[in-house]
C-alpha cells in the first residue's frame, strides 16, 4: 500500500497537524496577551526576569530590544532582580590560562558536586596572566599581563580595555587596584596607586590615577596623604574603596586602613580594631557587604576575623572567630568569602572551599575545586549576573 493512501499514516499526520496547529495558536494567544498587557506591566515583568531570559527576550521585537538596552531598565533589573550570589573562581596550571569559572554560592552550601559553569572570558587573552581585582553590580575588573585593564560583563560577554594609566610594575614600585561604583554619579570607577618604597615604613613618593567609564580617560587624583597599600587589591563597600595602608606623616609612619570615596573622591582614615600586638600581617576583606579584617598571628600560631557590624563606628567592631593554625602549617592564608543566615562562614583555601561553623568552631569541606587535578585555584570572589554594560551609557 502507497504510504500517501495508508490511513494510518493519513492519521499519524491529521494527529501532528493538530498538535502543531494548536501549539502555533496558543503561541498566538500568548503573544495576543502580551501585547494587550500595558506597558509598565511588561517592564515589572521583564525586570524580574535572569539576566539569560532577558537575552533571549531582546529577540522578540524591536521595542523589547530597545526597553531591555535602556539603562533605566538596566538599573531597574539590577534593583529588581533577585539574582543568586554566584562565585567566581579563576583557575591556573604551569602554562598560563584564563581559566574563569561560576558556581552558585546556594550549590555549593547544599550540594556534593556542584556544577561549574565556564565563563568564556575574551579569547584575545584565553593565553594571558589575568588577575581579578573587583566585581561591582555584575562588572568584573581584570589587569592583564600585569598591564592591561579589562572591564567585563560574565552574563552578556561584553568586554572594554581601558586605555593605559601610564603606571608600569618595575624595581621599587608597588601598584595597587580598586573598582566600584559612584552611585551620585552613576559611574563605574577604576583607581590605581603607583607606590615607590623601598620597605613598608616609609618614606613614599605615591602617585594615583583615577578612570570613569563615563569620561573614558584617566586623571590624577589630588590631595592624598603619602602611604602605600599593604594589600594589592582595595575592597568595596558602602561606597567606598578600603586598604590597609602604612601612612607617612614625614617623621614616622603608622598603619591603618585607608579609605577612598568613590563620589567624594577623597581619602579618609577608619580605625582598626584593637587586636593587640605580635600580629604577623591582616587582610582587609568584604563579607556580604561588611568591611572585615583578618589578623595573622605568627607567634600564637592562631588568626582572628574581626567585622564592623556598624559601617563607619569603630565601635562596632566585633571578633567573630578566632582559630589555630592546621598542624604542621607555620602559616593559614584564607579568603572569607560569604556569611550564612546559619552563622557561617564560607571560605577558600588551596583548591578548597572551606565551611567554617561559627558556634560549633568545626570545619567542613564544602568544595573540592577543579577536577584537573594539574590546576590549582588562585582566587575566588562573590558576583552576581546583570545587564550592566562596560561601556558608556
């Protein structure tokens, strides 16, 4: 029998027609629907949705490309959205690699193997040395080869080098970083500190440039006390940018941490925590949004982790922990990562996420890091997906 004269398949084919006539109606119903909605009901819609979806729904129409490209959409979704704490994890083995990664900070604390996700960082410098120094809003900033700045949207994969500072590593020089965001302004902002020293007690020639992404160049920055960072990366919060600094005052120097507001663009002194003495070296470090201070004892062989509770109040500040070092480690170099509604504290070591049980003093092993076992993990940051794009609006 003909297979066109089979009733059967006549039947089989009556029966997809159906199921395809009706799919292609309630399609049609669905976009019927929506385009009766008004618009600011698109928008509170649109907003809600993750930053993929949202790609996806640029290709709709003309007017949804638009709405979801317009930087008051974009700072609506970034208000709105109730996007998922993500790590971001940069990888390394004996060649050099950009091997960047993500990782749901919610997967991590609840699963036994959870999934990686590749980032796709610029192919142009898949082969090159990069080192994150930021993440602001779903921005990341990345120095390349120790020379190149790199502003960097993970989500929607755009990308812009920023034009040289003129600052360059060499013998006596130390050069730190900071990025964040001038919220007054609505600016994303770079800063770069070219410290020449011959040791960390002075005296320093510091000189420090400044970049908005909305201005597109860099200029100096004036009035500023002579000091050089203790640490190479300044840390976000509040506003602000934060290091722990050596300051000259011309007869002798002090350490404390110093502080640069990113609408100001002036520099500020926040007292430590008193801590005692015979510290070996502290970290300044943000934990969900607190600045935080780590402190290295190396005679009593133990650290503490101090937060302020109450931005800006010295007051405030509160020892969370404090712990030995692991046997047979002369030394235990950290990354306090987040803080759980359980009081607990997610940290990185080596290759290994560490879970550190506040009440309890017990750690776990939350996470064993890359599979590979030739690669070895350098750093790890929170971040969290968004329409913010590196270049100007």
């Amino acid at each position: 029998m003909d297979v066109q004269t089979d009733p059967m398949n006549r039947e089989r084919k009556r029966g997809n027609c159906i199921h395809t006539s009706s799919s292609t109606a309630a399609a049609a119903d669905l976009v019927t629907l929506v385009r009766s909605l008004p618009p600011e009901i698109i928008t509170e819609i649109l907003s809600r949705l993750p930053v993929k979806s949202l790609l996806r729904c640029r290709c709709v129409s003309i007017s949804w490309n638009a709405l979801i490209a317009d930087p008051i959409f974009v700072k609506k979704h970034l208000k709105a959205s109730q996007n998922e704490e993500q790590l971001l994890i940069r990888y390394s083995q004996w060649v050099r690699t950009s091997d960047v990664k993500s990782v749901y900070i919610s997967d991590v604390l609840n699963e036994e193997f959870p999934t990686e996700l590749s980032l796709n960082f610029p192919k142009k410098y898949s082969k090159s040395d990069i080192w994150i120094i930021g993440s602001c809003n779903g921005l990341v900033c990345v120095v390349i080869d120790q020379a190149k700045i790199l502003l960097w949207n993970p989500s929607t994969r755009e990308s812009k080098k920023l034009p040289s500072c003129g600052y360059k590593e060499r013998a006596s020089r130390f050069i730190a970083y900071g990025f964040g965001y001038d919220e007054r302004n609505s600016d994303y902002k770079v800063i770069v500190i070219n410290c020449k020293s011959t040791n960390f007690t002075g005296p320093f020639s510091t000189q420090i440039k400044i970049y908005g992404l909305k201005s597109g160049s860099w200029r100096k920055v004036k009035n500023y006390p002579q000091f050089c960072p203790l640490g190479d990366m300044g840390m976000f919060a509040n506003g602000t940018l934060h290091w722990g600094a050596s300051i000259d005052t011309g007869i002798n120097s002090y350490q404390s941490i110093l502080t640069f507001d990113m609408s100001e663009e002036t520099f500020s002194e926040i007292s430590q925590p008193c801590f005692g003495e015979s510290v070996l070296d502290s970290v300044i470090w943000v934990l969900n949004g607190c600045l935080c201070m780590l402190i290295n004892y190396g005679d009593e062989r133990k650290f503490d982790l101090w937060i302020m509770k109450d931005y800006g109040k010295t007051e405030s500040w509160t020892k969370l922990f404090s712990l030995p070092f692991p046997e047979g480690r002369m030394n235990f170099q950290f990354t306090p990562l987040y803080i759980t509604k359980k009081n607990e504290i997610l940290m990185l070591f080596g290759k290994q996420l560490l879970l550190f049980h506040v009440e309890s003093k017990v750690i776990t092993i939350s996470y064993h890091g890359h599979k590979n076992a030739h690669k070895r993990c350098l750093e790890a940051l929170t971040y969290m997906e968004s329409l913010v794009s590196p270049f100007p609006e």
